[in-house]
C-alpha cells in the first residue's frame, strides 16, 4: 500500500513538473520571443534618460540596443515600453517611443501603433 502511495505521489509530481514546463515555454514565446520581457527591459537601461526626457540625447549604447531589439523582435520594443517595469521606472512611453527616431534608426517600424501612440 505504501508504495502505491509513493508511485502516486512521484506520477503527480512529474505532471507538476511537465506542466511547470509548458506553461513556462508559452510564457517565453511572447512578443520578445524566448527573452522575458523584463530581461529585454534590463537591456535598454542605457536609455533611461531619453526615456523620461524628450529633450536628452539617446547615448550611443541606448541606440545600439534599441537598433537590435528593432531588428531581433520589432515587437519587444513597445511591449517594453508598455510595461508594468517601465512605468515603475519612471518611463514615459510618448516619450521613450521617440527613442528610435531621435537615434536615426532606419528600419524603425515608424507609424505602427504603440498602445495609444504612434510611432514617429
């Protein structure tokens, strides 16, 4: 008897597990693809500032960055910037979605909606 207890209890904990596994490979397969969205985020903090400010310079590696993630996952871009992270950062999203114009990207996906903004 016990050890049907210990067989019942091990089959549940590999469904626990396998179900663990494909909930999570769902989550990774968003608009950053396989990178979480707090990740991509991580990696545009050099663009804090033109972030929050329409008037400061985007530094060389803030373009550099937000170019990439252009070009790995046009979408991440606003999914970043729309996120709850970014608003606990102090992000404006009007602002910050200005970051690939004012960085001279060319393939920018310039006027794609952005949540309620346009992209310049």
């Amino acid at each position: 008897m016990a050890s049907r207890v210990k067989v019942c209890l091990v089959a549940v904990y590999v469904l626990l597990v396998a179900s663990n596994a494909l909930i999570n490979g769902v989550d990774g397969a968003g608009e950053c693809g396989r990178t979480p969205i707090g990740s991509a985020a991580a990696s545009l903090t050099p663009c804090l500032g033109a972030a929050r400010n329409g008037r400061a310079k985007a530094p060389p590696a803030c373009c550099s960055k937000v170019g990439a993630l252009i070009n790995r996952a046009p979408k991440c871009l606003c999914a970043v910037l729309l996120s709850p992270l970014a608003k606990q950062s102090g992000i404006n999203p009007g602002i910050a979605i200005t970051i690939p114009k004012r960085c001279n990207i060319r393939n920018r996906p310039a006027g794609k909606k952005c949540g309620r903004f346009i992209v310049p």
